[in-house]
C-alpha cells in the first residue's frame, strides 16, 4: 500500500480517519497546518494521496491544492467538508482540482472508497508514467545495459542529457531495479521553492540545511531523486556537500540534469568536489537527433499508448510521415516527438498518418536580446541583474544575457565584478 498525507484541523477527527486508513493498509501522515502539510508533501512517493479539510491552521484545501499546481506535485487531493451544498465545498472541487469532497459524517465508507479509486503503490505509477521505451539504436542499448549494471551497485548517479530525453525515467527504472526499491523514493526539483525551509533556531543551522538534511532523515534507505541539479544555487550546494561528505547518510542520490552541469564544473559555478560525490557514476543520453533511427519506434509507441487510452486500433505512420519525422531536428526531443504524435491522433479521422498530417515547428529559435556593446553603464546593470537572478551562477547568467560564459566571465573581470 502507499501513504496517505492527512491534514485537518479537527485532532479528533485526524486521528480517526488515521486509524480507518491504517486498517486498510495505508500508511497515514497526520498534520494540522499547511507549512506541516507541505513538508509532508515532500515525503510522499508517486502514487500517494491527499485527504485535506477545507480550513486548517495556516491556509485552506484552496491554498494548498493551488500550492500543489505550483509546485507541480500530481497528488489527488480528497477536500474534507461539512456539507456537499457548501460554496467552498464547490469551489475546492471544480476551480481548484480537488478530485472529490466527503462529507464528515460518510468518512467511515467514502473515504476507503475513494482510497481504493485514486491510490496505486509505487510500481504501478512508475510503469504508468511510461518507463523506458526499449529502442534499437546502439546508444540506447548500452544505456539500458548501464541502468542494469548501475541498479544492481549503491553508487550515487548522475544521468545527463538535453530536456526532453526522459531522463528521470532513467532515474526511476535505477530505482525500480536496485535492492532500495522497497525503500523509501522522494523526487525533488534543485530550482523549487520546497527547497527552502525555516530557521531553527535551536539546530544552530541555516533554514537551508535543515530543510535539506530533513529529506535525508526522511529517506533514510531509500532513494532521492534530484532533478534538473544544474540549477542548485551556491548556497544549498555547499549543504548538500557537507551533508555527503561530512555526514554520509544512507541514502542513494540519484540525479539529473542538462549538458552544461558539465561546463559550471569546469568554470567552479558548480562545485566540482560535489559533482564528483554525485557523479561516482554517470549515464549520457544522447539527443533525439543523434538516434534517428530511434524515432519510428517511439512513434509507435505513442501511437499504441493512444489507442489504449481511447479505446480504438492504432493509427500508422505512412512512409512519407516516417521521412518527415527523420527530417526533423527535434529540439524539444522526445517531448516535442510526442506531442507531434498525439496531436495528429486527434486530428486524423482515418488509420493512416501521412506528412501533411503532421505539426512540426520547423521555426528558428527566438533569439535572447544580447548585451548593448556600446552603453558600459547600462551593460554592467545588465550583468549585475542577471547575476543576481541566476544567483551567482554565471552559466545561467549567460543564458539570460545571451552571450557565452569565456565572454560574460572576460565581462566581470572587466567591471571588477569577478
């Protein structure tokens, strides 16, 4: 069975639907304010629910179910209420994505009902978001053979390829495979908010570690996730150093992130002495251009994944609508492969796909504004504005800014900025 995060403002009433679900097997997390419940929220792995009453201390279901949207947590939220008739009761479900209401007085059956209807163990969600799709080109083959290898070790890994290539898939198949998949999962996004807690004063330590630290303690045998940990800032990456280096928890850390995490190691705007805690073992996942041969195949894939969901016989590709999709450069990956696909369903009345049929941007990419070269003083306000929301790291400055990193780093020095 999967957890169950709970949060109400009713004692009594928390510790009752605890004790119903605990005996149908879930594993309930109580709370009572919303800052406890998005703590919580990170602890909870794929497939978990959510069982909130309208008000608690803090916020509402309303605030914290927008919180989720947010924060891209894909959590099913249960909204607790007094009576079906009630505005809010309405509100929460139909504009705030509640997925249904229980009225207190109907916990005892609604609440196991709906547990049954929306929870799936952990598994089961992994293999519903998709898995790896087996593929023939060489690159893949030797990725799936290093998922097998590296699953079967306690290594910390990190998976490394352009946005879009499914690389958390490739976390979350090491994970299924490796001798912690009964343990604990929790996924964390380096650029979110939920990265920032409270102080604490009387841990001695800064709202970043134990917010940091906290994940660890929860995990403990299990697995994180950290997606995208390029875009960790400076301060939580000397956290998470320490906190491997210094307190060697025992938790396997598993990462992902675009080509450039390589570049910010080289120019130290990514600590190097991390990158290499994280990477004792590394996957690279070659771009959907690199493995055209690779593109009819996941094609299909999404064709058959279509039918299923409505119920029809897959459509096919015709040879020229297979030409077109080798033609295409593919910037947004399998992401952007799979939307072409998908929308193409829907738009084709018929079983077969031809070229004409398909929606492909074909368009150049928007360009970023580059630095004025003749105004120094409005040039430096642009640099300093872009370091400061890249928070220091210059890889992503440059990104801002448009130029390369050897141009912005010769630009600091020049200002006597760095």
């Amino acid at each position: 069975m999967n957890k169950i995060l709970i949060v109400d403002a009713s004692e009594s009433d928390r510790r009752h639907m605890s004790a119903l679900l605990s005996n149908v097997g879930y594993e309930p997390i109580v709370v009572g304010t919303i800052e406890a419940a998005k703590d919580a929220v990170a602890k909870l792995p794929p497939g978990a629910a959510i069982v909130a009453g309208l008000r608690f201390s803090g916020g509402t279901a309303k605030e914290l179910v927008n919180w989720l949207k947010a924060e891209k947590k894909d959590f099913p939220v249960i909204a607790i209420v007094e009576r079906l008739g009630d505005t809010d009761a309405t509100d929460v479900m139909e504009d705030h994505g509640a997925v249904s209401v229980v009225q207190r007085p109907a916990i005892n059956k609604r609440l196991p009902e709906l547990m049954k209807k929306y929870v799936r163990d952990v598994d089961d969600v992994i293999f519903a978001k998709g898995g790896l799709i087996h593929r023939q080109s060489k690159e893949f083959c030797e990725i799936e053979k290093a998922i097998r290898q590296i699953a079967s070790t306690d290594v910390n890994v990190v998976i490394i390829g352009e946005s879009g290539m499914g690389k958390e898939m490739i976390a979350l198949e090491i994970y299924r495979l490796s001798n912690r998949s009964g343990n604990s999962l929790m996924e964390i996004e380096a650029g979110s908010a939920a990265l920032v807690g409270k102080d604490n004063p009387q841990s001695g330590r800064s709202k970043t570690y134990n917010r940091i630290k906290g994940y660890f303690n929860d995990t403990k045998g299990g697995t994180i996730i950290i997606k995208n940990i390029h875009l960790l800032d400076f301060e939580k990456q000397s956290v998470l150093l320490h906190i491997l280096s210094e307190e060697h928890p025992d938790v396997r850390v598993i990462c992902t992130a675009e080509p450039e995490l390589l570049e910010m190691v080289q120019e130290k705007s990514f600590r190097p002495t991390l990158f290499y805690y994280l990477r004792q073992l590394y996957i690279f996942v070659p771009p959907l251009r690199h493995v055209k041969e690779d593109i009819p195949i996941i094609a299909d894939y999404y064709l058959q994944n279509s039918a299923n969901e409505n119920n029809q016989f897959p459509k096919r590709l015709s040879a020229s609508a297979v030409k077109l999709l080798r033609q295409h450069s593919w910037p947004g990956n399998i992401r952007e492969l799979k939307v072409a696909i998908l929308l193409a369903t829907q738009n084709v009345g018929g079983s077969v796909i031809n070229a004409d049929d398909l929606i492909i941007c074909h368009a150049a990419p928007i360009m970023k504004e580059t630095l004025l070269l003749r105004d120094e003083n409005e040039e430096r306000r642009r640099i300093e504005d872009a370091m400061s929301q890249a928070q220091g790291v210059k890889a992503q400055a440059a990104k801002l800014l448009g130029i390369d990193r050897k141009t912005l780093s010769y630009k600091l020095k020049n200002y006597g900025m760095g």
